[in-house]
C-alpha cells in the first residue's frame, strides 16, 4: 500500500470510540504506515491495537502505549480525543475545567517530548478553549494547531439537502464560524443549493430558524439517538485534517484556529480556513450585517470562556501568554 508519509502519527484518546475510528480511518486513507495509538486506558488501547492488527492492514506498523513519553517522542503529526466524552443533557461547556486540564497536561507533553511536531488537531470539547489550552502550553506556532470545527457545517450542509431534496455535495457554502457550541454564527448568504443562491430559494423564516437550530444541536441529536456522542464523523474530519497538513488535498471546511486580529484578539475559533502542508491560513468571513453580528456574539462568548480558564490558572493571563509560549 502506498502512504502519504511514513512520518509518526500519534492518536490521543485512541481507547477511546473517536480514537478508534481515527486509526482505522488514518489506515483506510492510506495517511502513514506508522501510527502509535496512545491512552491512560490500557485494555482500551490493547484492545484496539489487537483490533487493527486483525484488519490486517498491508505495511501498518501499529504501536500502543500508556506511556506519554513512547507516545510523543518522535510524533510528526498528533491528534487528540483525550478528554471526557459529552453526554445527554451535558453542553460542550460542562466540560470546560477537567478537560482544559487534559489539554494544559497535552501541551506540555508536546513542548516536552515532540517540540519539531508539524501539526495537532484537537477535538474534544469545548475544543475552542482546549486547543487555545494546548497551543499556549506547547509553545508551537499558531499555523501548526489546528481544532474541529467542521462537523457544524456538516451538519448545516445536510440539514439543506434534505430541506431541498438534493444530494449533500450539491450544498455548497454552508459554513458556521466562531464557537463549536450553542453560540456558533450560522452564515447563509453564501449559500448555494445546486448552484442556485439560498435567497433565490423559497424558505420561510420560520422553516430557516428550524433548521439552524438542528444545526446547532445536531451534536445533542446524535447523543440522543445513539445513546453517546458522536463519534464516526469527528473522527473522518480530524483524519481529513491532518491528512490535509501532510500534504494530501486541502482541507477547506471550518476549522478552529488561533485569531488575534482587530476584530477578534487572542482566542481559537472557526474561521474561512484551508490547511495545507504549510498549516492553517484564514480569512476574514464574508456574511450579512445579522451574521457578523452574530460572529461577535460568538466570540464574546468565546473569551468569556478564556477568561474563566484563565481564572482558574490553566493558562496565564493573555498579557503572559508569550512567556510561555513565544510564537504568540
């Protein structure tokens, strides 16, 4: 089997569902033979050792560990699931304190063990706080990390397709910036539905509304139909991800990043971004006056959350932020 690299993938949370799937979908996209499968967990990340082995993927050199260090040392390419899970009725940001810690804990094992790593994807929520935890923590340049956003647009994407009756990939432009959560800004005006403008297309305000909202709580959709939380489709974008950052084709959905403009300083979020071999790049989003308003809505949100990290001593004071990390 061909590879894309045969650089060091390491998988954090790899125990885990997401974990998992994130191994065989890196194995089924032919990314690099050499993933090493990383989790506290022991019989969980045996266990889905001994499961990839039993695919029998040609040329895999599969390698699990408990131990940061093995993990880390070497690692070109991380991405990581490694934090608690969403459950029913619980909102990304129930989980803010224990999981900003797991991410505080990632990057100093980052700065420590793999400071030349090329690019992180961090999926766990609420992953706008987590990776800017992480960024901060692994002293890595802000091109380099990068944070799932994608699904929210996804979900926008095929909450059209059905309202329209055509296929997903006719959708196009469906995109949501700013937070992964309840407060992301939900952009139609750049909507196309099989080349047609959304305008240009009968939808009611009302049947709008409806449909923004199972946008946002697609997440808590899933956990109630399924019984947990999502878990196929976080894991094929973040592997879409970092695929992208090791030079496959460009990753050209939403993805959280590091914003420090004049409009928007010092936080991660979900912005107009491509990754690429060179990282993440972003632009500024195009949107009506309700939209951009919205986006701010989302970012003061955002920094609402950074604050309370802050206070909580995960991550210093923004003022402080370079002594810990220089390349911010």
């Amino acid at each position: 089997m061909e590879f894309l690299t045969n650089e060091k993938l390491t998988i954090v949370g790899a125990g885990g569902m997401i974990g998992s799937n994130m191994v065989q979908s890196a194995l089924m996209l032919g990314l690099t033979p050499n993933i090493c499968l990383y989790d506290i967990f022991e019989p969980g990340v045996h266990g889905v050792a001994d499961e990839m082995a039993h695919c029998a993927f040609p040329g895999a050199n599969i390698t699990w560990t408990t131990d940061p260090k093995v993990a880390f040392t070497d690692a070109k390419y991380i991405i990581s699931s490694g934090g608690a899970p969403r459950k029913d009725g619980m909102t990304r940001e129930d989980l803010l304190k224990g999981n900003c810690k797991i991410a505080a804990e990632f990057g100093d094992f980052i700065k420590q063990y793999c400071p030349d790593v090329k690019h992180v994807v961090v999926i766990f929520n609420p992953a706008d706080v987590t990776a800017l935890t992480a960024l901060i923590h692994s002293g890595l340049k802000p091109n380099q990390l990068t944070s799932l956003a994608a699904l929210d647009s996804t979900r926008l994407q095929q909450q059209l397709a059905l309202e329209f009756g055509v296929q997903q990939d006719k959708v196009t432009g469906a995109h949501t910036y700013g937070g992964h959560g309840e407060q992301m800004a939900v952009f139609a005006s750049q909507v196309k539905v099989d080349g047609k403008p959304l305008a240009d297309l009968p939808l009611s305000a009302e049947r709008w509304a409806e449909i923004k909202h199972n946008t946002i709580q697609g997440g808590s959709n899933i956990i109630k139909l399924r019984g947990r939380s999502s878990f196929q489709s976080p894991a094929y974008q973040a592997v879409k991800m970092i695929q992208a950052a090791m030079g496959g084709d460009k990753f050209e959905l939403p993805a959280g990043c590091y914003v420090n403009t004049e409009d928007f300083k010092n936080v991660m979020m979900a912005m107009p971004t491509v990754i690429t071999k060179d990282g993440v790049s972003f632009t500024k989003p195009v949107g009506t006056t309700d939209e951009i308003a919205a986006l701010k809505s989302s970012y003061e949100h955002l920094q609402k959350m950074r604050d309370e990290i802050i206070s909580l001593g995960i991550i210093p004071a923004v003022e402080d932020w370079k002594t810990m990390n220089p390349n911010l």
